[in-house]
C-alpha cells in the first residue's frame, strides 16, 4: 500500500533536501510518497480540506534551531488537522554536532510532542544530514517504519451514514421488488442504506441510532446488496441494513447508525476551515460586526445550517474570511453524531465556499 508521508518544518531547515534524499533511499524499497510542504499555509489547507491525506508526518529542524516558534507552529497544526503520528529529523548535524546539546534538542522535542498530545512511549528523534549522512536517513525511514501501523477503517467501531431510509414491510409495497424480495421475509421494519465508513456489520448485531434524534438502539435484521443477501459487510461497502425500528424511531438521512456508545450528537464545535479563494468561490466572506454568520454545513450524509463566530486567523480575530485556514466556532441547528478529525465543507447559497476538520467538540 502506498503511504503518503509528509513533510514539514520550519523554512530552510532542509525539507526539499530531506525528500529527495528519503525517496532514493525507499525508491528501491518501498512505495513512499514524500510529499514536501514549504509553506505552512498550503500545508494546513491541504491537509484540513484533506485534498492529501498523510498517514504521517517528518517534522524537519535545523541542529542549529533546534525548537523553533515556527516549529511549534508546524506540530500545532499537523495535530489539529488530525496527522496521526509525529517522527522528528534533526537536520544539519554536521554542521553542529556536540552530545550534550543533542541530548538537550532530543528532550526539547519530545516536551514539544507531548505538549500537542503525540505522546507515545517511544518518540524516535534522529538525528543526521540530508544532505551528508545516508545511514541517518536509512535510520529515519526505519523510523517511520517501525511506527505502529494505524488502525485500518474494518477494526473500528461500525459507524454508517444513512443516505436514504425506506418502510420495509412484510408484504407491502414501497419498497423495490427485489428489496421485497430478499428482506420481505425478515421485516417488518425499516431499510438504511448508505456507505459503511468503518467497522463491520453482521445480521443480528445491535446498532445505535444518532444523530437529530435521541440515541436509541436497534438490531440489524438483515443486510443487502442489489439481489443478493450478504452475512457481513465491512468498511467501504455500500449496503443495505434493515433494522428492527418502525416509524417511531424516527430514523432519517443524516442520522448514523454507530456501535452503541461509541459516538455521540453534539451542536457545536471548534473546527478549522479552509475557505477558497474569492476568485473560486465568487463572493467575499463578509462577517458582520455582530460576529455571526449563517452557512450551510454539509457533514457525512446530513446538511444543515449553522452560525458561524469567532472567526480567527493567525490567532486574531478577522471579519473577512480571505482564502486560507481559519479557526471557528460554529452551532449547528440540530444535533449531528461528531468526532474529533470529522471533515466537513461549508456552502452558501448552493455553492461550496469551503471545507473544514473538526478539531473540538463543545458542550
Ligand atoms: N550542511 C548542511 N546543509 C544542508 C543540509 N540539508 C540541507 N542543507 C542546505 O540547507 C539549505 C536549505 O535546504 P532546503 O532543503 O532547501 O530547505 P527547505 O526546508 O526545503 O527550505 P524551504 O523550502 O525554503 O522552507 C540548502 O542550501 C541545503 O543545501 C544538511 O544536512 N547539512
Ligand atoms: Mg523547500
């Protein structure tokens, strides 16, 4: 599987040096693909609109630098827009390289991944040149490797969108003949399909229902695929689920059906939002004095409007949302099933002015 690593760090501390010298030594090896930001900007928006997706990050600094405001700038980010994992290279060792002051960077760095929550029992923090030490960069890369894999989406807990939701019942119509056909006998009760994001789902499991509902649980009567009946359907497939629920449980797009407690509906969040240029999206983003803004947010398979406040940029509150990462408050009209890491893009007036990762979820 290709992984996509990438790379970061302050200006000049030898991220372009770094990426070149780590895709020769894995090109015979593996299938890496270093991808090498030189400006934080374009960093967080790739990263927030998840137009690249990295599984991690090398955070590179200068052995004369050491830790660097703008360093911490870099790991702050990579942890809001949900970099699952941190390696640190220390580069230009050989212009500088005396023992005492490596041990020094070395617990400098790892208070700097603490501080951001990549708090692991082992932080490998190599030092090297990118320039003229290879075996450093085979060390870094065995580094890499050796970080634990992440977790693939069929280990975690089940969690599916509903994008539309049908009546089943024993005999009656509204539902496609096939879909009479194969779940008829198992009903009554209600079909959800959509697209399994994580997890698996055999019949007979029990499921929770959330999102603009109150939380309540049903089980899984049955599974279906056009004309065929499945015993198991596991992330990424598009499935049918029937569920024991009738009417009353008000099950409707938008709403999840998620392994029971593992996933709760919240109305607000802090989140990150890159928003497109005005060229792009053709409309300044004007924020009125009062601070509120009303946008469309469209989240998983739910879309619905939400105030946005506290418009930040930098860390300074800004009234014009400009092209770029900025950090928001925003309450959604209804309660939506959230998590930390959950992407989103944001719409006015029928068009996308931007996309967004949430980083925090609010009482
Ligand atoms: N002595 C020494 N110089 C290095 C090393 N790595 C990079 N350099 C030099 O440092 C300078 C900056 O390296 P780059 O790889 O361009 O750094 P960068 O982080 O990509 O810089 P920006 O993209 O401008 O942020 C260049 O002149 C490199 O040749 C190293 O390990 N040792
Ligand atoms: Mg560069």
């Amino acid at each position: 599987m290709q992984s996509t690593i990438g790379v970061i760090g302050p200006a000049g501390s030898g991220k372009t040096t770094l990426a070149a010298a780590v895709a020769a030594t894995v090109g015979r090896l593996r299938a890496w693909a270093p991808f090498n930001w030189a400006d934080p900007a374009s960093y967080a928006s790739d990263v927030v609109t998840g137009r690249v997706q990295p599984a991690c990050c090398i955070l590179v600094l200068s052995a004369a630098d050491g830790v660097t405001r703008e360093a911490e700038e870099h790991v702050r980010l990579a942890r809001e827009a949900g970099i699952p994992q941190v390696v640190v290279f220390v580069n230009k060792a050989d212009l500088l390289d005396d023992p005492e002051l490596r041990d020094v960077t070395r617990e400098e760095v790892r208070e700097l991944l603490r501080r951001h929550g990549y708090a692991r029992a082992r932080m490998p923090v190599v030092f090297g040149s990118a320039l003229k030490d290879e075996a450093s960069v085979e060390e870094l890369v065995a580094a890499v490797d050796g970080l634990p894999a992440p977790a693939r989406d069929v280990d975690g807990p089940f969690l599916m969108s509903a994008q539309d939701v049908f009546a089943v019942s024993r005999h009656g119509a509204g539902v496609v003949p096939w879909v009479k056909d194969l779940l008829g006998p198992l009903g009554p009760g209600t079909l959800v399909v959509g697209c399994i994001e994580r997890g698996v789902a055999v019949p007979g499991q029990y499921v929770e229902i959330v999102g603009s509902v109150p939380a309540r649980t049903a089980r899984i009567l049955g599974l279906v695929q056009p004309h065929e009946r499945l015993e198991r359907a596991g992330a990424g497939t598009h499935v049918g689920v029937l569920l024991d629920a009738g009417p009353q449980a008000g099950l409707a797009w938008g709403q999840v059906l998620a392994e029971p407690g593992s996933v709760t509906a919240h109305t607000a969040f802090e989140g990150l939002v890159s928003f497109m240029t005005a060229e792009e999206c053709d409309r300044p983003l004007v924020f009125p004095s009062t601070g509120t803004r009303v946008g469309q947010f469209h989240i998983r398979t739910e879309s619905l409007s939400g105030n946005v406040t506290g418009l930040r940029r930098d860390g300074v509150d800004v009234e014009n949302a400009a092209a770029g990462v900025h950090s928001v408050t925003v309450r959604l009209a209804r309660p939506v099933a959230l998590e930390e890491g959950l992407r989103f893009s944001v719409r006015e007036g029928g068009q996308a002015v931007g996309s967004g990762v949430v980083t925090a979820i609010l009482p």
